[in-house]
C-alpha cells in the first residue's frame, strides 16, 4: 500500500532515527526499510514500512497483513499529516533554526504505534543513554512480550503491570527506583490511562496523570506530550542535548530562546536535535 506525504518528508533523518531507536528482537531496520508489529483488531501483525532510498520522499510504501487498518497508525507515526509546512515558515523566521529547516525541509516529528509502550520506553530511557535504554527494552521485550511472526512485540501494560516491578528491576537490570516508576505506569495504564486513543484523550488531564505519578516529572511527561499526544507545541526546556545546541544553556535561558517558536516548539526540537545528533 503506498502512502502520500503532502509536503514530502525528510527521509534521511527520520531512517536514522527509526533506526537509532529500534528495539532489539521488536524491530528491525535496513536500508530505510523499518519492521515491527502493529496491534489490529485481528491481534498483532507484523509489517514494513519502507522509506526508500532518497533523502526526501512522496510516497512511504506499507507492507503486511491488515493494511488498511495499519496504515493510520503509520500516518500518525510519522506525521505524515502533520503541520509542518506551516510550521516550517514560521521557524524560518529564526536565525538560529533558519538554516536547520533549509537543510531538512519536510522534517517531521515521529509520534507513536502505541502510546502505551512509547510513554513506558521514556521512563525506561530517564537519565539513561539511548543504546542502555534500548538495551533495557530489549530485555523487556525477550521476558514478556508476545512472538508475532519473526519478531516480538513490546509487552502489553497489563503484563508488566502484573509482573511487578521486583520482576521488571530482575529482567531488566534498572534501578529500584526506575522499575517501580515502570511499574506504577504499567498499573496506571492498564487501568484506564489510555494514550493509545489520542482523539479521546485531553492532553492536558494526560499530562497532569503523567506527572503525578512517582518518578515521572516535566522532561517525562513534556516528552510524552510531544511523542504521543501529537502536541506540537511541546517543548523540554531541561533536555541535554537542546541545551547543547542552543550553546549550553540553562533550562530557563532555553525556555525563553524558544517563546517566538511557538506554537511549533516541537518542530523546532526535532531540528534541534537533528542538527546535533543524527548528522554524519
């Protein structure tokens, strides 16, 4: 099933990304071609998306079982129906980010399969490198999660919520800490939470659940925000990596950078963090 972009899409940074976060034993990517399960009313599926070859692409092809259900799910993954062109002329405007957005027009911001397992990955990855995070989830993804075809898929919430975060520290290697925040999500989803029905969710309350919860503050739920609530305003004034970009500046002195960014803060991220971490 082939799938339009309007605008086209940067594709070089997007195949890195996918691929710089890719789960061990859920998700494989070669050659700008990403693989993973996707849940459908049919159950899980596993299916390709391919982002070709090119550095900027009209057309992302689907490949797999149930392809009319997962193609929505695709689109809103990688933001294909996603503002921004108009956020694009807006940051342009910017000194700093003008030359960021001519390097990479048609950059988007990846969202989620699922909400669920993309909020339980950021507390995995708190204060933690990407490649031990991934390491961790990998190992989530060996002990629980259900084998679909050649791969697994991430472990549903109300698995993990009823292995217990002493299980989860075990599997994983986390802190004590870390497994008992992975856990008390893993309850607060599997009882209601429901970040996978965007539509339906009020970010706001969303965000509010997110921080009251132990072990979860701003950068967490902020990160959320922007990856699964499609906010695309969404901004984490604390993030290492922004600061570094912006010459090593404090997370106010951040904050108040980007306030002419609005209301696309979050695109102005993903330049950021682009030009900083996935170049040559």
């Amino acid at each position: 099933m082939k799938l339009p972009v309007p605008g086209g899409l940067a594709a070089e940074p997007l195949r890195r990304f996918l691929l710089a976060h890719a789960l061990p034993g859920a998700e494989t990517h070669v050659d700008g071609v990403h693989r993973r399960v996707f849940w459908t009313s049919h159950g899980p599926v596993e299916a390709s998306v391919d982002l070709g070859t090119q550095e900027r692409c009209d057309v992302v092809v689907l490949d797999g079982p149930h392809a009319e259900e997962v193609a929505p799910v695709v689109r809103r993954w990688l933001d294909l129906d996603g503002h921004q062109e108009e956020a694009e002329r807006h940051l342009a405007q910017d000194p700093l980010l003008a030359p960021l957005v001519a390097a990479n027009p048609g950059l988007r911001v990846p969202r989620a399969v699922s909400g669920a397992e993309t909020a339980l990955l950021t507390v995995l990855g708190q204060q933690v490198s990407l490649a031990a995070a991934r390491t961790f989830a990998g190992r989530l993804v060996a002990a629980y999660g259900e084998s679909v075809d050649a791969l697994r898929a991430f472990p549903r919430p109300d698995v993990l919520a009823a292995a217990g975060p002493d299980a989860i520290r075990a599997v994983t290697g986390v802190t004590g800490a870390r497994a008992r925040t992975l856990h008390v999500l893993a309850q607060t989803l599997a009882d209601g939470l429901d970040l996978d029905n965007v539509a339906a969710v009020d970010p706001v309350t969303a965000h509010a659940e997110l921080l009251a919860l132990p072990g979860i503050g701003p950068w967490t739920a902020d990160y959320v925000a922007l990856r699964v609530l499609g906010d695309d305003d969404a901004f984490l004034p604390s993030d290492l990596v922004l600061r570094r970009a912006l010459g090593r500046t404090t997370a106010r002195e951040a904050l108040a950078r980007a306030e002419t960014w609005r209301p696309w803060r979050g695109y102005a991220l993903l330049h950021l963090w682009t030009a900083e971490v996935f170049v040559d």
